[in-house]
C-alpha cells in the first residue's frame, strides 16, 4: 500500500506498472499460501497423535500437559509402545498409575485447537489481504488506463512464460538425464515423471511464442485480425492444455 500511494502521488505510470506485475506474481502464490493453511485432510491430528513423544514435542508438552507429566506421564506411547499391550499397563509399569492416556488425550485436545485456531485466523486474515491485494491491482490499472495495461501484458506474457518453461525443461532433464537418474531405471514413474515436465515445457514454449506473436505483429488489415484471432484461440488452448496435463499427471502420481 505504501508503494500504491507513493505512485498515486507521484503519478509515476513506470513505477505503477512494475508494481502491477509484482502483484500478478505476489497474488497467485498469496492464494496458494492462504489455501494450504486450511488443514482438509486433518494433517495436523496425524502428526500430534503420533509425533508426540518426539523431541520436536516437547515444548507443546511442557505447554499443554499437566504439571510435571510433560515427559512422564504424558508421553505414554500409543497402545504401550513395544513392550506393553495397552497404554494402562505401560502408565502402571511406570507410575503405578491408570491416568497417563487421560493426560495425554486432554493435552493433545487442547494443543490441536490451538493449532486449528492458528490456521483459521492466519486463514481469514490472509483472505483479506488477498481481497486488499486484488483491490489494489484493480486501482493500479485503472490508474495506468486498460490501453498501458494491455500493451503492458502483451509484451511481457512471453517473457514471464519463459520462466515456468526453463523451470520444466531443466527439471525434465534431471530426472532424465543427470547421473542421479540412475533410480529412472529402477523406477518407472520417475522416468515418466521426466517426460511429464518436458511436455510441459513443449506446451509453455508454444505458448510463449503465440504470446509473442500476439505482440509483435500489429493488426493491419482483415487478414491480421483473423490471424490474430486464431492465435488468441491456440494460446487459450495451449494454457487449459498445459494446466490438464499437469494436473492430471498429479493425480495418477498420487493414486
């Protein structure tokens, strides 16, 4: 905001457009951010049930576990651990006592809400700073006017697909070529894993060229502008092509 309302003030059209582009990046990867602090799978239960006893724990047993439990009663190990059949005997083995999985069970209670009170209010208060960002793009076009704005994404799509194409291209080329893709030959799925990123690579490169085409080629005449057309339509194509392909290699690689 600070950035927005130095450029409003100084009416800087330059400063405004490299702020609009930092926000198209910014933007996207704030959603992803925001969207991963919602524990759908309930994660978190998972990894307080059965990392609880481990070091990495022992501040949020010191926090939320009775006095003096935090390494003792309160680690009792799922169904005894080892050497015990239930939790009881390994609570009465040790502290003559039938309590442990009570202590443990609140403790655990009480530290996943907090977690989840954790996540919800980062959550919402990250969707507002997402709505705040999107509010302050729209102001920062409006400011630039649509025709900038325009000129602005037709020159510098290309150049921005570049990077997602160099990223899948050299990804592609180490899962398939570098002397650690020796497990390519044990593993089937790593090898297909490298031909997945190559075609995504292909699909962006495609992409950057119409988007390089749709630039640098003025429209002159009736000819132009069907041209151009059919160009806008393959770049669309190519886009939804790229994103289905990845998104449907993910879910098999996850099946």
């Amino acid at each position: 905001m600070i950035c927005t309302l130095r450029v409003i003030r100084q009416v800087n059209i330059l400063g405004a457009v490299r702020y609009m582009w930092a926000l198209y990046w910014i933007i996207p990867i704030h959603i992803f951010l925001v969207i991963s602090l919602f524990d759908y799978h309930r994660v978190t239960n998972v990894w307080v049930r059965h990392w609880w006893t481990s070091p990495t724990m022992d501040w949020i047993r010191t926090l939320f576990c009775e006095d003096d439990t935090a390494n003792a009663e309160c680690m009792v190990p799922i169904m005894g651990g080892e050497d015990f059949d239930t939790e009881d005997e390994w609570c009465l083995f040790n502290f003559n006592s039938t309590n442990c999985t009570d202590i443990r069970g609140d403790a655990e209670m009480d530290s996943k809400t907090l977690f989840y009170f954790f996540y919800t209010v980062n959550g919402i208060w990250g969707a507002l700073l997402v709505l705040l960002l999107i509010m302050t793009l729209d102001v920062l076009q409006g400011i630039i006017t649509p025709p900038i704005v325009k000129a602005s994404k037709g020159a510098n799509i290309p150049l921005w697909l570049t990077l997602p194409m160099s990223g899948c291209f050299v990804i592609g080329c180490i899962f398939l070529f570098a002397p650690s893709s020796s497990l390519a030959a044990a593993n089937e799925q790593v090898r297909w894993t490298g031909i997945a990123y190559l075609i995504a690579a292909g699909t962006f490169t495609i992409s950057a060229l119409l988007g390089w085409f749709l630039a640098a080629f003025p429209v002159t005449n009736i000819q132009d502008k069907r041209s151009k057309k059919v160009a806008v339509h393959l770049f669309i194509f190519m886009m939804l092509l790229t994103i289905a392909a990845i998104g449907k290699y993910t879910q098999f690689c996850t099946l």
